[in-house]
C-alpha cells in the first residue's frame, strides 16, 4: 500500500535537467518549492536535519512535534508526514539521501541502516553542545557537497555516515533517558502507537493489538486513555484516517480502490468511516486536493 501513497522523490529538490537525485543539500541559500508539503505524503529519502532558526510544525504519523531552533529532524520513507505553521524565519540546514545512495558498497554498517529503519521519534530538542555538534558535521558537508573532486560521491557517503553514527549516539542517549523517566503506561502507550502505525491498515481490532503486548484488551484502553486523553480504538481509527488521506492524494486511485487497500469492506463502509470522521465523503476530499 505505501507505493500507492503519493511518494515524492528527491528530484523535486534538484534541478529538472539533472539526473535523478539521491543525495541533496538543502541550506540557506538552496531553497526549492518542491511538492506541496503542507498535506500528508511519503518520500522515498532519508533526511537528517537541524533547526537553525524560526519555528515549524511536523506531523509524522500519528505525532506532532513542534521544531524550534536546535531541534535534530529525522525523517524516514516509511512515515507519513506533513509539514505546517511554517514561520517567515526559518531556516535549516538538511542533508537528503535514498537508500540506494548510502547502502551501495557497504558505505554504512548494518547497524546505523538499522537505526534509520526504527526510528521511532522524529525529532529531538538538543542541548547547545549536541547541537554544535550536529550543526558543524553538517556545515561540513554543506562545504563539501558541491566541491568537484573524482571522488565526491564517496566523501558524500562517508560524510554521511559519520554524522549518522553521531546522530545514532545522540539518539540512543536520549532514550535511555526517556526510558528511565517514563511510566509503564506511557512506555505501553508508545509500544501501542508504534504497532498502530505498523499494523493499522490491516488490522483495526484492539485485541490484536493488546495481544502483540501481551496484556488484556481492557488494560490497552485503560491505560491508553489514561496517558492520551483517547481510547486504543481512537488512535486506530486516526492512523487508518491518516492513510486515507495520503491515498486519496492519488488521482490514479479510484475511491473504490481506497477502500479496498485499507481493507474496509467495500466502497460504502469506507465512506461512511470518512465522513463520521471529518464531515464530508472522501470523494469531496479528494477533488479538494
């Protein structure tokens, strides 16, 4: 289902005349218009980045974060994002890269490809040092991607790479932090929402979800609703909402092909679950966008 989700790839960021990118700088002075990213899609690229200035808003999934200056952004394929309340003076500075960029000739060990494919927090407030850190690796790269050299490409990935080795000890270090101040239930409820993501578009019971955690159905809604304010069902019936969303972005798709990708069973129930959700059917949704 994922491909059939609007899925930019990084030539909206490059040059029309250039080759397909698989690596891309974005800073300062390299801004693109780009797709419209103020509505839910996916892209087929790796992005590590930091807040320079200015504030911004990012959905991933079923988060929001707000992004404020020193603020590390990780983005992965898998997540549906969007971006919003974008103030006049932000700045950044982000590095792009598919994974076929920087898994060819084993430029990056299997364990930091790991961590890019279990990211499960997309951004992280630094401390000043963190950030002076992150901040000067990137600058670096900044220096050194647009640099002619007979070996660019390979200086890129190794570049990379060492700042995703100081992004991976950067990451670990706060999750061990949360860990040891997160409660049981909200370590449960992060588990949980995790699965959601995963899972949602195929299963919808809350039972398959409590017992992927080995607890009851009773004590998933109990302590889901405790720590979120919403039941287990809620969080489910959001996550497959946010993927009828980004599919219906698609115009090759018909609203009956929608529904049959998100399983409902057919085109009626599928339309009856959109428009209890948002007040209007997913076919007016989809001439809107």
């Amino acid at each position: 289902m994922a491909s059939s989700i609007p899925t930019y790839s990084l030539h909206y960021f490059s040059n029309p005349a250039d080759k397909p990118a698989e690596v891309f700088f974005l800073d300062e002075h390299t801004h693109s218009a780009g797709p419209p990213l103020n509505a839910p899609y996916r892209g087929n690229y790796y992005k590590i980045g930091i807040c320079l200035r200015g504030t911004l808003e990012l959905k991933a999934n079923l988060e929001t974060y707000s992004i404020e200056p020193n603020c590390l952004m990780l983005i992965t394929p898998h997540v549906i994002k969007e971006w919003a309340q974008l103030s006049d003076d932000h700045d950044s500075l982000s590095v792009f890269f598919t994974k076929e960029f920087i898994t060819s000739h084993n430029s990056v060990q299997a364990d930091s490809f790991h961590f890019l494919e279990n990211i499960t927090r997309h951004v992280l407030p630094l401390s000043e040092a963190e950030a002076t850190t992150i901040t000067a690796s990137l600058r670096f790269l900044q220096q050194k991607f647009p640099t002619p050299h007979p070996y660019r490409e390979q200086v890129i990935k190794n570049l990379i790479n060492s700042l995703l080795y100081e992004v991976i000890a950067i990451y670990d270090q706060h999750h061990a932090v949360l860990q040891s101040t997160q409660t049981r239930g909200q370590q449960l409820t992060s588990a949980f929402k995790n699965l959601v993501n995963a899972h949602s578009a195929v299963e919808r019971s809350v039972k398959f979800y409590a017992d992927q955690l080995c607890i009851t159905p009773k004590h998933l809604t109990e302590t889901v609703r405790e720590i979120t304010g919403k039941t287990a069902s809620d969080w489910i019936e959001q996550a497959v909402l946010l993927e009828a969303k980004a599919l219906l972005q698609n115009q090759q798709l018909s609203v009956a092909q929608i529904s049959e990708l998100l399983h409902f069973t057919d085109q009626s129930a599928f339309s009856r679950f959109f428009r209890k959700s948002l007040g209007f059917s997913p076919t007016a949704y989809k001439q809107a966008g």
